[in-house]
C-alpha cells in the first residue's frame, strides 16, 4: 500500500508516518512538507493524510487537486482547527 503523509510541521509528520509504520509496516510510506510537493510528484497513493492548514496550497485545495485527477485515492484530513472540520466535508458534496 502506498501513503503518503503532508503536513508542514516535522514532527507530526514523523509522528503520523511512525503510526501508519506500527499499522501497516508493509507500507510504503512517502512524506511531504507541502501540499505542492506531493501534487507536484504526481505519484498515486492509496492514502493520504492532508493537514488543513499550511502556508500557501491547504490540504483541501490539494484534495481538489487530486480528484480533479480523478484519483481515488482515500483521503484522511489532519487538522487541529474546528472550523475546517465542515470544509473537508464539502469537498465531497460538489
């Protein structure tokens, strides 16, 4: 299974790879600092796990970003903030 895991902050990043490594070791697991990167490698995940709030693109944007390559690819949103809890939802309404 291929994953990839976004977020600007290092250490949540470490944290949610180390995570996914106990669940799944077989995984193959690519992390990125910014929603551009992982849009910009133009790799296919199975999973992502996009944070909401980053400097520039946001992971819904990113989200948008990968259906519109009709992807479909799992997405698991990483936030800290209530208010982008509804956002993440909308994606899937249009």
């Amino acid at each position: 299974m291929d994953i990839a895991v976004v977020d600007d902050e290092k250490a949540i990043r470490e944290h949610i790879c180390g995570l996914v490594e106990e669940q799944l070791p077989e995984s193959r697991i690519e992390a990125y600092a910014a929603d551009a990167e992982l849009l910009a490698s133009g790799k296919r995940f199975d999973i992502v796990f996009l944070d909401i709030q980053m400097e520039g693109m946001n992971g819904i944007e990113a989200a948008r970003g990968l259906r519109e390559r009709r992807e479909d690819t799992v997405l698991v949103f990483i936030t800290g903030i209530r208010d982008y809890v509804f956002d993440a939802f909308d994606l899937y309404g249009s």
